[in-house]
C-alpha cells in the first residue's frame, strides 16, 4: 500500500487577487496589504488619513486607494465604486479598519464614543460587507476576512465598547460564513492580541495612567497574561491572511482564529 502527499504553496492563489484592505495605509492594514502587493496581489486600499494614503501610494504606486470612513454609508459606496473602477471586480474584502475607543468605567463612557467605536468597528464591516458580496458573488467566489481582537474572546475590562464591537465581527462573521459557503465565499475572523505599534502604546499608556502606575509596569502587566511573553507585529497577523487567502486555506471558514501568542486573558 502506497501513501502520496500534496504539498501546497503557502502563497499559491494570491497572484493575481483582486483585493479590498480596510485602513489598508497604516499599522496592521499597511502590513498585511504590503504582504500581498509582494505576492502580487492586486491591491486597493482605503483610509481614513490622508497623509497615511499619500505615503503608501508614494511607495506602491500601482496600487488603488481612497479616503474613506467605513462608519459612512455615502463613503462605503463611493468605495466600492472606485475599487470596481480600479479593479474590474472583488475577490477578496479584508474589513480591518477598526479603533480603538475610549478607556473608562462603564459609567464614565461618553455614549457618542461608545456609538464611534461600534459604527467604525462593527457597523462598518457590515457595510463593506453588503457591498462587497455582490461582487464576489460575480466573481464565482472569494474571500472575507473580519478584524477582530483578543478581546472578542474573553471580554475586555474598562474597553467595554472595543470589546463589545469585537464579540459582534465573530458574531457577524460565523454567520456570514453560513449563508455564502454555498455560494463558494469563505468568512473568517483574525483576533490579534497586544500588537506592536503606536494604537497598542497608547492603550497601555492610558490604562497606566487610570491605574496612577508607570507606563513600563503596565506593559509588564499586559506581557503576563500572554503564553509566549510578547507582542505580536503587524506582520504576523498580515501571514496569516494570507494563508487564509491562498489555495492552501481554500476550505477554511467560520473560524475565528487568534494570532496572540495565546492571550490568557485581558
């Protein structure tokens, strides 16, 4: 009795791929777009700084781009207007853009950021996502990849509008999952843990501050709760989009997958 094995091209699939990335211009967007323009992928993003976008098109030329803020329905359709403009089509929709929100007891949550966060980092996936479909569905497939974090799986004190948004993309992306499977469009979810870079910095910063404590010991404090005792970099979550991507990944969907070092907890 013979055995065989089928060695896949952990980016086999991308060249080519007509992809969307969310606040594609910066931090964790920029990487994983950069990630794919290497494995020529044909790349547009948008972002909601300016000075973010002239940069990378000043280092990706080639590249499609617009300002837009995915809360807006009216910029969400004048994306998606270019993005077929500029590509022809959609094979792929990263829905990354997301922020942070406000630090604070629940009682001292200004309800107009509470609402901010979710519109940017829930509501707007949706939007993406109720554009991007159809376009998907005319391309006979493709794939969605939801932004969501360490804190949509155990909760998140003192963020409670970050984590809450967080909890409703897996929501939102198990559910996706389930009504186009059939129609040959995969949905996964990425949760990043603490994350190399300024968003990360300031989180911490004003934790340190709510807590009287120095900024080095509430680094520690975070650190702690994390198995292998580090930070993820942005452009460890942008490998793991794009194995979710390429051919390799091709039967992966409704999952929400942690690239964290193993978050204990938060």
């Amino acid at each position: 009795m013979t055995s065989s094995t089928e060695e896949y091209d952990l980016t086999a699939g991308l060249e080519g791929k007509r992809v969307l990335v969310t606040a594609g211009a910066a931090g964790i967007g920029l990487a994983i777009a950069e990630h794919l323009i290497h494995h020529r992928a044909r790349v547009f993003v948008c972002d909601i700084s300016e000075p973010a976008l002239k940069a990378f098109v000043k280092v990706h030329p080639k590249a499609g781009y617009g300002k837009a803020d995915v809360s807006s329905e009216a910029d969400v359709d004048s994306l998606f207007k270019l993005v077929n403009e500029k590509l022809g089509g959609l094979d792929v929709l990263v829905n990354n853009a997301g922020i942070a929100g406000p630090t604070g007891g629940v009682e001292d949550i200004d309800p107009a950021d509470w609402r901010r966060c979710i519109d940017v980092g829930l509501t707007g996936q949706f939007l993406c996502a109720r554009r991007a479909v159809p376009m998907l569905k005319g391309a006979a497939g493709g794939s969605i990849v939801n932004m969501s974090s360490a804190a949509g799986r155990h909760g998140y004190a003192f963020r409670t509008p970050y984590a809450s948004a967080k909890f409703g993309v897996i929501g939102f992306t198990q559910s996706l999952a389930k009504e186009l499977g059939p129609v040959n469009i995969r949905v996964n979810a990425i949760l990043p843990g603490i994350v190399e870079g300024p968003r990360m910095e300031a989180v911490i910063r004003d934790r340190a501050a709510q807590l009287s404590i120095p900024f080095e010991d509430m680094e520690k404090r975070y650190l702690e709760r994390v198995s292998l005792r580090r930070m993820v970099t942005p452009r460890d979550v942008a490998a793991m989009v794009s194995f979710l991507l390429s051919d390799a990944g091709r039967n992966i969907s409704g999952q929400s997958i942690g690239v964290d070092g193993n978050v204990e907890t938060l």
